[in-house]
C-alpha cells in the first residue's frame, strides 16, 4: 500500500510520545502520579503518550523534571517541534500573509543543488508568470479566508525563482498535459503563461517535461504536487496543509515515483508541441 504523506510527521510525533512514555515508567510513575505532579489532568499525559496532543517545550520540561531526567528536555523539545513542523496547516503558515510565505522558500532554494518538481494540475511556482501567479495566490487567499495580498506575493514568488538563472542549480520539472488547459486567471494572463513555457525549457540548467494525456499504459498514475530539495526533503501540498517528509524511507519512494513519471514525459520540440496546441485552444 502507498505510504501516507503524513506517515513522516506522525511517526515523529510517535517518537516523541514513546521516549515520554518510558521516561515515566523507568521513573516507576504512573500515568496519574507523573499528571498530579506536574500539575495538570491524567488525561492529558494520556493524550500526549498516545501522540494525540504535542507536547509543549513547558510539558516536556515538567514531564522530564518530575522523571528525575531534565538532562533529556532540550532533546526531546527539539524532537518535538521537528516533528510538528513537517505538517504544517496552510493557514498557519500564512498567518502573516502570502508575500511571506513565498520569502520563506529563499533560504531552501539558495541551499539545494537539484529540484525535482511534479506537478498534475499547476504550473509550477519557478515558471509561473506574475499573472498566473496572482490569481493562483488570490485563489488561494478566499478559499483560506485570509487578508489577500497576492498582487505583493507574486512579486515575491517571480523574484524568488530568478534562482534558476543562478549557477549551482539544476531543475527538474514535470507536469501533466492537463496542466496547460486548466486556465487561472484571465485569456491574456493564461495565454501569457503558456508562452512563458516554451522558452523556459531553453534554460540552461531546467529540464520541463510533459506527460500527455494520450499516453496509453501509464506506468504510475497521476500523483499529488511535490518537491524534492536534493535527496533530503520532500514538501508535498495538500489541500489544507504542508507536510515535510523527511523519513529516508519515504524519499526513496518518492524519488522511485518521480523517475516513473519522468519516463512518460515528452521533451523539447514535443513538449513544445503541446504547449502549442493548448495556446491554440485559447483562442
């Protein structure tokens, strides 16, 4: 069965949970013992021994004092904030706007050498055009029902992906057909996007390949939006959150996936060719 892309984060948590759990027992504390000296319900030591509630670094730091092993806190606090970290809701990264979230990426993509990127239905973030990118962005501020500040955004999303003019970085792009057809914002902003596409492969260090949709026998089927950072990280976007995956295991999948669909995708004057035929289809 395929891996969930959750599994990372609550493995994690899991983690976290377990080392918790036998701090107390090695301590010969129940669950209600650790609770009443740390001051609060048995039920919550329940929750968090059951990686059901994240510990806070307060929780974890009271947990180890009263388990007679502070020298295990930073540890564990740093464990636990990793491991909330790779499943992140949407709307809590945005909280302070969408041109922030797009600054956050600078220090990632500075320190990653190789992308891979598959998307099944967008264009991706580094050959978006300011106007698909707006509507992309405001789209995404009303269904998140947050301030819309995408006009600012995607200023910052096209001056981010300047880095792939940049040397010491190497991009692999693969979308599906259907990404050329499915039109955001207005016929000139579309129409700009799909142009923007036919020189972008011309780029000394991108690589843009197109899975048709007439491609008969698909080895793999289409897949959720991903990026891998190297062979370190894989984000994959949800509807309503980020998850970080982290867990070799599962980049080594995802990587597996990755090459799967590169062997369906058409390059050069055939990936053209596609483009082609969806700009003609605006018309």
């Amino acid at each position: 069965m395929p891996i969930s892309p959750s599994s990372s984060a609550q493995a994690a948590r899991e983690n976290v949970a377990g080392q918790l759990r036998d701090l107390r027992k090695d301590a010969g504390l129940t669950v209600v013992e650790l609770a009443a000296s740390c001051g609060w319900h048995h039920a919550k030591t329940s929750r968090i021994e059951n990686a059901k509630t994240p510990p806070s670094p307060t929780d974890i730091r009271l947990w180890c004092t009263t388990c007679k092993a502070p020298n295990r806190a930073a540890d564990l606090i740093a464990a636990s904030l990793n491991a909330e970290s790779m499943y992140t809701e949407w709307r809590r990264r945005v909280r302070l706007g969408l041109r922030q979230l797009q600054d956050s990426y600078v220090q990632l993509f500075r320190s990653t050498g190789l992308f891979r990127i598959y998307s099944p239905t967008l264009v991706p973030g580094l050959l978006q055009t300011e106007g698909y990118a707006r509507a992309l962005l405001s789209a995404n501020a009303r269904l998140l029902d947050i301030p819309d500040d995408a006009a600012q955004a995607a200023v910052a999303r096209l001056e981010r992906s300047q880095i792939i003019h940049e040397p010491g970085h190497r991009f692999v792009l693969l979308i599906e057909e259907g990404v050329l057809y499915h039109q955001l914002g207005d016929h000139d902003a579309m129409a700009a996007q799909l142009g923007y596409l036919l020189t972008a492969g011309a780029v000394p260090s991108v690589s843009l390949g197109v899975i048709p949709k007439a491609t008969q026998e698909r080895v793999l089927w289409p897949q959720e939006l991903f990026h891998m950072y190297d062979d370190t990280l894989v984000s994959v976007e949800l509807l309503s959150a980020q998850v970080n995956i982290t867990q070799p295991t599962e980049i080594a999948l995802y990587l597996k996936a990755f090459e799967e669909l590169r062997t369906m995708a058409v390059y050069g004057a055939d990936a053209r060719a596609l483009i082609v035929k969806a700009i003609d289809a605006l018309r």
